[in-house]
C-alpha cells in the first residue's frame, strides 16, 4: 500500500483525497496507519457494488438471499450520491 500511496503522490505531486474500496480488511489497516503517521487525513469510502458482489459469490445457490441482496442492492446504489 506503501508503494502505490507514495508512486501516486510523486505523479500527483499530493495524496489522494478518496479511495474507494470494498470492505478488504488489509486495505483498511493501512488506510488506518496512514492517517495515524498523519501522512492522509482524506476519506475512505465503502463501495457497496463490490461488497454485494463478493457476497453474491459467496451465496450462490441460495435464491431468496439472493433476491433480498439485490433489493438491498438498489437501495444503496440510490443512495450512492450520499458519499
């Protein structure tokens, strides 16, 4: 995570203001140190797009979850402008 946070800051010539990225718990903890060595103090935002899908992955099979899930799916995609 290092990497790609320092490569984009060299071609940016400044941090990012956002990432967007589903629920990776790794992701998260660097997210998480970089904000506490105070390197980023932007946002991170869940994308409920890819959590969905890798749940929908994970419930194959299961028909009525599956229907539940893309309800629950277009309720958040309408909220999306929320973030």
């Amino acid at each position: 995570m290092y990497r790609v946070f320092q490569f984009f800051v060299q071609l940016h010539n400044r941090p990012p203001q956002t990432f967007v990225t589903d629920e990776q718990q790794t992701i998260i903890s660097a997210l998480e140190e970089l904000k506490a060595k105070e390197f980023w103090n932007g946002t991170h935002v869940f994308d409920p797009w890819h959590a969905l899908k890798n749940i929908r992955k994970k419930l194959r099979g299961e028909e009525q979850t599956k229907r539940d899930m893309m309800r629950t799916f277009r309720t958040l995609a309408m909220t999306r402008s929320a973030y």
